[in-house]
C-alpha cells in the first residue's frame, strides 16, 4: 500500500474545505482508497469512515486515475500491485 498525504503547509486552503456543519474549524478529510481486492476494499473503507474520513473507493487502477485528476484528496490509499 502506498499512502500520499498533503500537509496543510502546502494545501492552506484544504483548512476550510468539506467543513462539517456546526462544527468551526474542523475540515473532513477526503481520502481515495484504490484497492482491487474488494474485502480489503470494505474493510479499509469501513475503517476510515469509523474514524470521521470522507471516503470515495476504486476497484481500478483507470478509476482511481481518473478520481485522482479530478477530485481534491487529502490522502490516496493506492494498492502498489493493480493488475
């Protein structure tokens, strides 16, 4: 597994973005977990969610791909050996 996180250093602006109504200051983050192996997958998704993380999944290396270029991640889960 591979984990890229950004730091708030370099994303200032990820502070005020995905703000949980009612709370002040407090940003969600937003992490992308591609995973093939769909128990794994489950689990890990279940995991972070647990713990407050906004969550979106990928079976596929191309829809992991093309999440990543599209959407604004905090984090990626990236399982290193999709097919």
């Amino acid at each position: 597994m591979f984990c890229r996180l950004r730091s708030q250093k370099a994303w200032p602006e990820a502070r005020n973005t995905n703000m949980i109504e009612g709370v002040e200051n407090l940003a969600v983050m937003r992490v992308l977990v591609v995973e093939d192996e769909p128990r794994l997958l489950r689990n890990l998704t279940k995991a972070l969610r647990e713990e407050g993380y906004a969550v979106d999944t990928a079976e596929k290396g191309d829809d992991g791909l093309f999440k990543a270029e599209t959407y604004d991640y905090d984090a990626i889960v990236l399982d290193v050996m999709l097919p």
